[in-house]
C-alpha cells in the first residue's frame, strides 16, 4: 500500500505518534466524526476494518463506542502494530501488519452464523492514509470486495479545496513522504468508479487555517 519512504517515516513518527502537532487540529477532529458516524449509519455494526490504524487510537475509540464490534486494525508500518498492541490493546480489537491485501479471508467469517448469507465487514474506515496508497483504484476495488452487500465505507483525509490546501499539504509531505492530496470531487470519482455508491461528503469542522479535511461516505 506505502512506499519504502512512507514507511520510514512513519517508523520514525510510531513512537511520538501522540505529540503529531495534527493531533488537535487535525486528527482527533476526525476520529471525533467518524465514531459519531459509524455509531450512527451502523448501530448493529459487528466488524469493522480500520484500513491504515496506525497505532490504533480510533479502531479502540469505535470498540469502545460499539460494544458488540470486532475492530480489525491493519498497517503496514511495523512500530505503528508494535505500538497499537502494545499500548491500545483492547480485547475486541485485533491489529494486523500489512495492507488490506493481506486481510485473510477467515477474518470475513468470523463470528458469522448460519443465518448470515454474506461474510464481510460491515464497515471500512480509513483516516488519512489514502494519500500515501501507492494505487488508490486498486485499494478502493478492495474495499469494496471486502464490505457485505450493504456495508459502509468512511473514508477521511485532508483534501485540495484551495490554494491555501495545497501549499498546506506540501509541507506535510515533506516530514511524511510522497503523498497525493485529493480533492473531495477527486474522491467523489474514485470512490463511485470503484463500484461503490456515495452517500455523503461532510467538511469536518477545524480551526481556521486548517487545511480542509472531508468525511467521504459510500455504500456497497
């Protein structure tokens, strides 16, 4: 899913993951949003996959919103899982190295009875980690293979609504790698020609200056 630069950089921001100047102004705004989404959009949500959790502070925030969930996080930065199991450990929570490539299929099963027809996740969320996805039709593709007929995709990241966005992001580019910022009608495109349907795009509420972060919304 990353590049060997995305992964070095984030191997060196794992540990210091918490202290990301983002982290107020940008990412908590939008683990905020997405749990409050999710609850709402799936209250009967049994799995949910975190595609690039990071140390898993929202896939933990959404098993602790959604006591019944099954939260599978995956990322493929090695000291991102080492740090999630070691210090956002929680029992409903599973983290896994690697892309969603490497979902195993038995996880879609999992806790399937014989009155569900379809396996698959009820739910994919993905936060700020779009940009860095080498291919990003291939992995919208994969998304969309892994939700039950039904199921839900939130996909957040901060995006190029104007000038002041774009001059933003070059910037964070530079401590995280090569990234590729989309606008919010570049996602729209991508999401629906991944054979997904939109369902919503919400500006997620910042302090000004912040670049423009966006909550997309698709149904399989």
């Amino acid at each position: 899913m990353m590049g060997s630069r995305h992964l070095s950089a984030w191997e060196f921001w794992a540990p210091r993951y918490e202290y990301l100047v983002s982290q107020p102004f940008s990412l908590k705004p939008t683990r905020d949003l997405v749990v409050k989404r999710v609850a709402e959009a799936c209250p009967g949500a049994r799995r949910i996959l975190d595609a690039g959790c990071g140390i898993g502070q929202l896939a933990v925030a959404l098993a602790e919103r959604l006591p019944d969930v099954r939260v599978v996080g995956v990322d493929p930065t090695g000291a991102m899982i080492h740090r999630a199991r070691a210090d956002y450990a929680h029992p409903h929570v599973a983290y896994l190295l690697g892309t969603v490539d490497d979902v195993p299929d038995e996880v879609l099963l999992e806790g399937n009875n014989s009155s569900e027809a379809q396996g698959g996740f009820d739910a994919v969320v993905s936060t700020h980690a779009f940009p860095y996805v080498r291919n990003p039709q291939v992995f919208l593709a994969r998304i969309r293979d892994l939700l039950r007929p039904g199921g839900r995709l939130f996909l957040a990241q901060v995006c190029t609504e104007s000038w002041w966005d774009s001059a933003c992001l070059r910037a964070i580019a530079l401590a995280t790698g090569p990234a590729t910022f989309h606008s919010s009608r570049e996602l729209e495109r991508m999401v629906v020609e991944a054979g997904l349907r939109l369902d919503g795009v919400a500006a997620i509420p910042v302090l000004p200056l912040v670049p423009s972060l966006r909550l997309v919304e698709a149904v399989k």
